[in-house]
C-alpha cells in the first residue's frame, strides 16, 4: 500500500519533530536525574589477606582534578559517599599499600554507583623478587586500633609473643614474664581475632615471635568483643600470605652461657626450635607446625619482713638463690575448606604442655625482740622452697562462616578444652648450718583439672550508612581442685595430712552474652556504638561444708567510638567503653597454701569481679615519614582486686585476694616513630598516668588510700647497615607504682641485636644481649614493697643480667602463610 505524496511528506515532519521533543525531553530528564544526588560505595580490600582494610582513606574529585571530599572506610572496609553528583574519580590509600585510583561511569542513569570490592595491593609483592630499601611504618592506624608491625622488633628474635610485647607504648614486663597493661595485667588476648580466655603470659608465651606478623592494640573495644579485660584487648595476627603451594620456615634459638653468677644451685639453658608448614591447593588450607622452648633464668632474692604480735617485734631478713626453670612445647594443626564462595569451614587442634620450676633456697636469721624488755633472741635456718607448676592442654575448635546473597554474613563457631593443671611445692626448714635435722618439712600436692566449652554465633548485614552486626555466646566450665597439705616435723620420718589446709573446690561458671552493634560514615565522621548484656553464675563446692557460694551477675557494657577526619591524614578520636574483669579459681580459693616459708597464700570465696569504665579522646596524624599519636584517658574501677598482706603469726604473712573499694587512672599514651634517614629508623613510646586507690579491707577493718604517679617509656633505635646488616637497641623502663598496701619499684630491661640477612631473603642470623646492665646493677631488677600498722616487708628480686643468645632463621617461602592456631580459653588462666 502507497500513501500519498503529500501524507508521506507529513508523516515524516511528525516524526522528526517528535524525535526533537523526546530528545528534549530526554535531556531534560538526564538533566534532572543529574542534578539529584548519586550515592557511591564500595569496599576495600587487603589483596594477599583478602580481608576487609578498615580506615583506608577514600578521596574524590572532580573533572578538574579538585578534591570533593574524603571519607574513611569503616570497620567492614566498606565506604559510601551520599552526594557524588560532582565526582568523577576518587583515590584509595592506606599506609604500606599501593595507591589506587578508580574512574566513575555515567553512562547509565543511576542514583547509585556500587563499585564492588576494590584491592590494595601492598608495597613490597614478593619479598624474593622485590628489595624494599627502609622499613614500613612501625605503627598504622585502623577504625579502632593501633597496628604494630613485629618485624620491627629485632629484640625478640628467637623468642615469644611476650619479647614483641614488651616494646609497645604502655607494656611492661617484669623479670617473670608477667606483663602490664596500662598498669594491670588484666586484658583480652585475641589469636586472629578469636578470643581467648587465658592468662595474657601465658597465651603469649605459647606463639613463637617467629610466627606473629602483627600486634593490634584496642582500648576501647566494641561491644561485639567480650567484654572481659580492664585495659582492654591485644589482637594476635599471625603471618600470612595467599600464594598456593607449599610454605616452610622455621627458626632456630641458643642461649651463651650465663655471664652473672649468683651461686645458683642448677645453670640455666636456653634453647628453642620452631617449626611451621602450610599448603594451599584450590577449596583446602592446611598448616601444621611443632615447636619447644627452653628458658632458663637465674636469679637471687634479698628480704626483709618484720612483724608486731603481742609485745613482741619478730624480724625474719633472708637471702638466697631464686631461679626458674622454663619449658614449654606443642604441636599445632589447622584446616580450612572453602566449599564455595559462599561457605566456609575451618578447624583447629591443639595440644601443648607448659612447665616450670621455681627454686628458692633462702637462709634466714630471725630476730625476736621483747619491746617491753629489750630482751632479743635470735635464730638462723636455711629454707629449700621449690614450686613446681604443670600444665598439658588439649584444644579443638571449630568454625563455620556463610556468606548470604545479599551479602550479610553469619559465623558459627564452638571450642572444646581439656586443661590438666597440677602443681608440687616442697617446703623443707633445716637446721643451720648442718643442713642435715628437718625442723619442718611441708608438700603441697595439687591436681585441678578443667573442662570448658564455648559456641558463639555472630551476624552482621550492611544497613543503611553502615553495618549492623549482632550476636550470642555461651561459655561453660568446671574445675575441680584438690590440694593437700602434708607435713613432717623434726623426729617424724613419715608426712602426716594436716586436715586444717587440705581441700577440695569445684568450681561452675556459666555466661551468657548477646550484643548489637552499628558502624557507619556520615562525611569526615566514622561511628559505632553498642550494647552487651551478659549474665554470668557462679557456683563454689567445698569439701569442708556443705555450703555452696552462688554469685548472679547481670551487667550491661555499652561502647561509642568517634573518628574524626579533620584534616589530611589527621584523626580526632573520643571513645566510651564499660569492660569486666573476672575473677579465678586461685583468686577464690580459701583455703591456704604455703607459698614458702613467711607466707601463705589465700583466696576469697566472696570475690566480685571488677568493673571498669574508660574514656577517651585523642588525636592520630600520620606524615611522610612516620606517625604520632596521643590518647588522654580516664578510668574508674569498681571492686579492684588486690592481693594484700596481714599477720598470720610471728613469722608468717598471709596474702590473701580481697576487693579493695574503689581505684581510678588518669593518664596520657603516645607514641611517636620516624624515619630519620635513609639508615635510622626511631620508635618511642610511653604512658604516664595518676593511679588512686581508696577503701577498705579485710571487711571494713583495715582503710586503705594510697596514690601516685607513674610513666612507662619504650624506645626502640634501628639501623639499617650495608650489604643487609642492621643493627637495633631498645629500652624498658617502667617506673615506681603504687599498691593498696606499699609500692613496686621501678623496672629497667635494655636490649640491643646484631642482624645478618641474605641477598634471596631466606637466611638470616642474629645476635642478641638482652637485659644488657655491664656491671651497673640497675637492669631487670625489682624491689615489691608492703607494709601496715603491724608489719612491713620488702624483697628485692635481682633477675639475671646481660643474656647473650643466637639465632637462626629459614623462610622457604615468597610470603609467609598464616599459620592459625587455637588457643587456650581457660587452662591457662590457672596455671
């Protein structure tokens, strides 16, 4: 059919001009849709780790290459930026990674644009193919934590996660391995990020240094943390890498002889080996690894304790040897199967012995002195004291993680220990100087097994600005101690059972926990906040009544975090958090045990637990070449636990657990590090803070107050020398501090290393002088002070000095493999 020529002519007028208006129209709509506001988000991503990179710097500009904005991702690695209408590329950075830039479509009409998972790369891909000249960043910044990079710490080559510790700005640890944490000892170790419940030395003392990649210090937790440590939380991460195949390394330790001789009965050795595998193939990660460590130290104690009974003024000096004898060896072995991309299933086992031996032989001359009379009597004995503490744990964890369609992700996870603690102390009074008549002879035998589990199910999905995670868990334990007390006095050939400190304790804990948690970005601002709410019951069983002490406790812990992006590379911080320390069955026990010959140690069957709130608020820049920051923060403790000291008889003190009233802290935390030049590298760190304690003990008998001020300071110098020689010394120092009852001394613990490392990285070997005090009788020494209206006592704990070590270490391997290991949840606490 043909139209006419006129209509054809007509018809296609029309048609152009409707072409005209909806072109019109359309532009007017793009016109429209692009003066409304276009959303950008994405996530960050650590390439080799493939895990989310919290606090990566997000920067957009325009056409013109002007800078629009600049956001921080969260604690997901994830960002959005509510207006980009005018954005057209942004640049992704974060410290030790390579820069990354990404260009925006507008092709289609979107009021978002989802750029999905963005990787950063790190500086240094291979460290066989790649030579870095200079060293990354000691210290970097997270959305709530400060990251301490191991490898930095030359000094504790050949050691244990406690050597790495001890140069963080307020850390300190003393000649026993005991460490300190903005003053307490009370804090969360995390192993990759999984918690353990153990002691904090102990934990610490079971990873090769070898073996941790980095340390992350968080003070002001979330509430998706347990809410279990006063100073808050030290997260463990272990080497790792994404290349398939096979890794090997391994390290290898030996102590030099003892350059101090302080008379010591046994001399010391020191030695360890640490051996570490993993493949990778396609849906499988396997790793597996072996190591011992044996760590020797001698030592010498001097005392002084005098006590005021009925009339009389009893002094009891000593002196002597006080030496450790340290081992501890394990086996480790985890898998992971990664069935797609949605699902994930990993486990872990674990089984591990710790012992340790502490010899004291100390000669005593008594002095007892009427002070009505003047009249005095004196006696001298010599007293063999050896405690012996054993621990062999069994740990098995399991772990399974999905990944949902919209991305919201679920983690199962459940742990199962089996911890059998047992422990001898042999109490032997001679007569002196034949050493030969026992006036005394006592042996504590121990057994105090535990079994504990734990499951936890933890959900997070992004919401709105930000993420909303939330979760619940149940812990479970039992021990059941038994603890004797024999004794055999002079002319009695066979120990008889003293029925008045022999007992048995069994010991139930149940807690519950469930939190919610948001974290988001409004612009420049970083938030979260949370609420925990636990409930925990208690339950103690003593052979010597039928009386059974329960405890039910149900405490909120709320937390807030504020990052503030206020200028380039510059972070304004305030944080809130409310955290618990708990109390263990040592701490409940009361029944005494003979510690050695002037004391006895006790527990409280009464106990409560401490509760602690923290604010903070601080400042973190990161420059060229290095980084500073300074936290202000203020802490106030309810029911602080202290071990405190009242007369037992004339010549014996007990030390017992008791809640103490009320303690508070106000201090200051920085830490400054630098690149000074192409060869110098400096890290100093320190803390200073006022500690106040004030209350009252011993059931409201005895009023306490005692305050002071006290600064930590850590330092670490490196330097880098020609043909992959380097060189470091760090010093400790801890200064003095008050305690409810007297005063601990200062404590100084230098260190220096020599370091070789070969051309293809594999290789490398070190020289170490720890504790380095060359005669000047000031290091790695400590005097614990404690007095009341009736006694006084101070003993002074000389450790061994100038430590001269070797070792040697192997990497076959372009990158380390993370090498994942459970960990005790609550053995270790007991040990």
């Amino acid at each position: 059919m043909h139209l006419p020529i006129g209509t054809e002519k007509l018809l296609k007028n029309k048609m152009i001009k409707f072409r005209v208006i909806l072109f019109i129209a359309g532009l007017l709509f793009v016109t429209v849709c692009m003066a409304q506001s276009v959303v950008i988000s994405g996530q960050v991503i650590d390439s080799l780790a493939q895990k989310p990179l919290p606090g990566a710097s997000v920067a957009f500009y325009d056409a013109n290459g002007q800078k629009l904005n600049t956001i921080a991702t969260d604690g997901k690695g994830q960002f959005l930026l509510n207006d980009g209408r005018k954005a057209r590329f942004a640049s992704i950075s974060f410290v030790g990674y390579r820069e990354k830039q990404v260009q925006f479509s507008y092709d289609r009409l979107l009021k978002e644009q989802h750029l999905g998972s963005l990787y950063l790369y790190p500086n240094a891909s291979s460290l066989a193919e790649i030579v870095v000249k200079g060293k990354r960043p000691p210290v970097s910044f997270k959305l709530d934590r400060q990251v301490f990079k191991s490898d930095q710490f030359s000094n504790a080559t050949g050691g244990t996660g406690v050597d790495l510790l001890r140069n963080l700005p307020s850390i300190s640890v003393n000649g026993q391995g005991d460490i300190s944490f903005r003053g307490s000892n009370s804090f969360l170790v995390l192993i990759n990020g999984k918690p353990t419940q153990g002691d904090p030395s102990f934990v610490l003392s079971q990873l090769s240094a070898a073996s941790i990649e980095s340390i992350e210090v968080i003070t002001s937790p979330s509430a998706a943390y347990d809410a279990d440590g006063k100073s808050g939380i030290i997260n463990i991460i272990t080497k790792a890498g994404t290349e398939d195949g096979w890794v090997v390394q391994s390290s290898v330790m030996g102590g030099l002889p003892p350059t101090t001789d302080y008379n010591n009965s046994r001399n010391p050795q020191r030695y360890g080996v640490d051996f570490s595998s993993a493949y990778r193939k396609k849906k499988w990660d396997v790793s597996a690894g072996l190591n011992y460590l044996r760590n020797d130290i001698t030592g010498y104690r001097e005392g002084d304790v005098y006590t005021i009974r009925n009339g009389f003024k009893t002094s009891f000096p000593s002196n002597g040897e006080r030496s450790f004898k340290r081992y501890n060896y394990g086996a480790r072995m985890t898998a992971a199967y990664m069935a797609d991309k949605y699902n994930t299933l990993s486990a872990g086992f674990y089984i591990g012995k710790k012992f340790q031996s502490r010899l004291a032989d100390l000669l005593y001359q008594n002095e007892r002195q009427d002070l009505a009379t003047g009249a005095t009597q004196r006696f001298t004995y010599f007293n063999s004291n050896n405690q012996e503490k054993e621990g062999i744990f069994t740990l098995a964890n399991m772990d399974y993680s999905h990944i949902f369609t919209n991305q919201s992700k679920i983690i199962f996870s459940a742990l199962f220990e089996r911890a059998n603690l047992s422990g001898n102390t042999y109490n032997n009074n001679l007569a002196y100087p034949g050493l030969k008549d026992t006036l005394q002879y006592t042996f504590n035998p121990n057994t105090n097994p535990l079994n504990a589990y734990r499951i936890k199910a933890d959900y997070d999905r992004k919401i709105g600005p930000g993420t909303l995670q939330a979760g619940y868990q149940y812990r479970f334990d039992t021990q059941d101690g038994n603890f004797l007390y024999l004794t055999k006095l002079l002319g009695n050939d066979v120990f008889e059972t003293d029925p008045a400190y022999t007992s048995a304790v069994k010991a139930i804990n149940h807690i519950h926990g469930a939190y919610t948690q948001y974290t988001g970005v409004a612009g420049k601002l970083n938030y979260s906040g949370g609420l925990r709410l636990e409930q925990s019951r208690r339950q103690l069983n003593f052979s010597k009544n039928s009386e059974v002490q329960k405890l039910n406790l149900t405490n909120l812990f709320p937390s807030v975090q504020l990052r503030y992006r206020s200028w380039d590379k510059g972070v304004l911080k305030a944080e809130f958090s409310r955290r618990i320390k708990r109390t263990n069955n040592y701490e409940l026990n009361p029944f005494p045990e003979r510690e050695h010959s002037e004391t006895l140690e006790q527990g409280d069957p009464s106990l409560l637990p401490e509760l602690i709130g923290t604010w903070e608020a601080g400042l973190e820049q990161t420059f060229r070449k290095g980084s500073f920051y300074a936290t202000f923060y203020y802490q106030n403790v309810k029911n602080p636990i202290q071990r405190v000291n009242k007369v037992f008889n004339d010549t014996i003190l007990n030390r017992v657990f008791t809640n103490a009233g009320k303690a508070s802290q106000l201090g200051l935390e920085t830490n400054f590090s630098m690149q000074v030049n192409k060869v110098w590298q400096s890290v100093i760190g320190g803390n200073l803070y006022k500690y106040n304690i004030k209350g009252e003990i011993f059931n409201g008998t005895i009023p306490i107050a005692n305050q002071s001020w006290v600064y930590s300071i850590n330092s670490t110098q490196s330097i880098a020398l020609p043909k992959n020689w380097s060189m470091q010394l760090s010093v400790n120092f801890l200064s003095e501090r008050a305690t409810a009852q007297g005063e601990d001394s200062r404590f100084l613990t230098p260190h220096f290393s020599v370091k070789k490392t070969t051309a293809d990285k594999r290789w490398s070997f070190q020289f170490q002088w720890l504790n380095i005090d060359a005669g000047m009788k000031q290091s790695n020494r400590q005097r614990i002070t404690t007095y009341g209206s009736d006694f006084y006592s101070t003993s002074n704990y000389i450790y061994e000095p100038d430590q001269l070590q070797c070792s040697v270490s192997f990497n076959l391997a372009r990158k380390n493999r993370k090498i994942s290991l459970p960990a005790s949840e609550m053995g270790e606490k007991e040990f």
